[in-house]
C-alpha cells in the first residue's frame, strides 16, 4: 500500500512537472473547414502528412528511402513547396532518411526534434542539412503546444519527461486535436512509455491512433489501446518485413477490441479527412 503511494506521488509531481514545462506558439489562426491526415506507404517506415485547409502543412517523420518524395507529390499540390513543420519522432533510419532530400526540395520552415537525441550517421547528415539551410530548430525537451488554427491543436511530449530511462526507441508522442478529430501518433515508443503515459495525466483518448513500432509486440498494449480507445488504428508496415511486422498479438489485440485496423503494406497510402 504505502509503495502504490509513492507511485501515484511520483506520477502526480510528473504530470506537474510536464504541464508546467509546456512552451506554447501559434504558427497560423483562421477557422479550417478541412482536415486530412496521410498515412503515406513509404514501406518499413513511418511517414505521416498532416493538411489543413488554412494551407499549413505538417509532416511526421519521412520513412527508409525517398519513396516519401513520390508520396508527397502524390499528395500536395505540385506548386505546394512549403511544409511548414516537421516533426521527427526520433532518430532511428527509417523514420529520418527520407527527411534529407525533402530538405533539399522543400522549403522547410521549422523541424522539432527530441533534446539530446542519440545519433548515427543518417541522422548527423540529416542535422547538418538542416543546419546548412538555416531551418529553425526546435528540441523537445518536455511538452510543447502548437496552434494550428482556431480549434485546432497539436499537443508534443516527449517521453523522458515521464521518467523514461534513455532508450532508442522513446519518440516524440504527437496528439492532433483539430475541431473535434483526434489522432495520435506514438513513433516506436515502447510499453513503458505506454504504462507512464497512463499514469501520467496526459489525454490519449484518440479516434485515430498510429500503432506503434509497426506493430511490434513490445507496445501496444491492452491497457493502453483501451485508455484510447481509437475507433481507427493506422499500422505503417512494410510488405514481408524482416521484423514480421505488424505481430499477430497485436492484430488479436485490435480485432478483439472492435477496433478497425488499416495497413500500409495492404492498403497503400491511408488517408483520413473531415470537414466542418
């Protein structure tokens, strides 16, 4: 008993902390009548592509290779050269690579990244090209708020601020809360960034949820896929991957609790709008 009330103390003054720590900025106003979220294939990787109809543009990581350029010229307007925030999850390759020439073809006005984040070679090229371009750089060293439009929020927190030991695949959590639509994006995060999260006070209800790690069976949890309770859950996978991504225990998981499950490696590009 009196270790569960060091526990709960110990999460309380977390999620003091983290609301406290929060850094708010605008990056456009106006009311969108138009969201569209992407889940581009881009095969054993991540890439997501957030749209409002206020023209603001937010990209979520760029996947192994640059079958993102492809993507996005699927996806945006051929005079659209402008994405206004990129947000890198974390520095793993398959979610950095295809970053590097997008900052060659893009005008890339902001990139959010995780403080102290660990290295390796594509992510210093990545770095130093963003760098090279003058780009504004943002690290995330505990929670961050960002106005899209009236109404429309993202919510950024990284994981070490819930007492997480350092660990690869701790990633930015991005929460999308756009008149009334939610989605979260979970990176690789693990299940102890799942079990601190429920603890720690931060929303995670979600209508759309990005499973985690491509399904692996190191996350997505019970416990944390009921606490979102998404009606959608997005899986990034890349057809016959050598990880045997996403695992049959997560797809059980999800079926078994009525969620509908989408799949990059069987259905291509993924995309999701509401208008108001």
């Amino acid at each position: 008993m009196f270790k569960n009330k060091r526990l709960n103390k110990k999460y309380f003054l977390v999620s003091l902390i983290i609301l406290g720590s929060f850094f708010v900025f605008s990056l456009y106003s106006g009311k969108p009548d138009r969201l569209e979220i992407n889940f581009l294939d881009v095969g054993q990787g991540d890439a997501s592509l957030i749209k409002i109809s206020n023209g603001l543009i937010i990209l979520i990581d760029g996947g192994p290779d640059n079958t993102i350029l492809k993507q996005l010229g699927n996806n945006l307007n051929f005079r659209q050269k402008k994405i206004n925030l990129m947000i890198v999850s974390h520095f793993h390759d398959d979610h950095v690579t295809g970053l590097i020439e997008i900052l060659n073809r893009y005008e890339v006005e902001k990139i959010i990244y995780q403080t102290d984040s660990p290295s390796s070679e594509i992510w210093e090229i990545f770095l130093a090209t963003a760098q090279n371009k003058s780009i504004s750089l943002i690290t995330l060293d505990r929670g961050m708020q960002i106005s899209l439009a009236d109404n429309c929020l993202l919510d950024l927190l990284n994981p070490e601020s819930l007492g997480i030991a350092e660990d690869e695949n701790n990633s930015i959590l991005v929460k999308l809360n756009c008149q009334g639509v939610t989605a979260l994006f979970t990176g690789d995060n693990n299940e102890a960034v799942e079990k601190a999260l429920l603890h720690s006070g931060w929303n995670i209800q979600s209508d759309i949820l990005k499973i985690s790690h491509h399904g692996s069976k190191t996350a997505n949890s019970e416990a944390f896929l009921r606490q979102v309770n998404p009606q959608k859950a997005i899986i990034s996978v890349g057809a016959d991957n050598r990880f045997n991504h996403p695992s049959p225990e997560v797809i059980d998981r999800l079926s078994g609790l009525g969620i509908a499950i989408y799949r990059t490696d069987q259905q291509g590009n993924i995309k999701i709008f509401s208008q108001y």
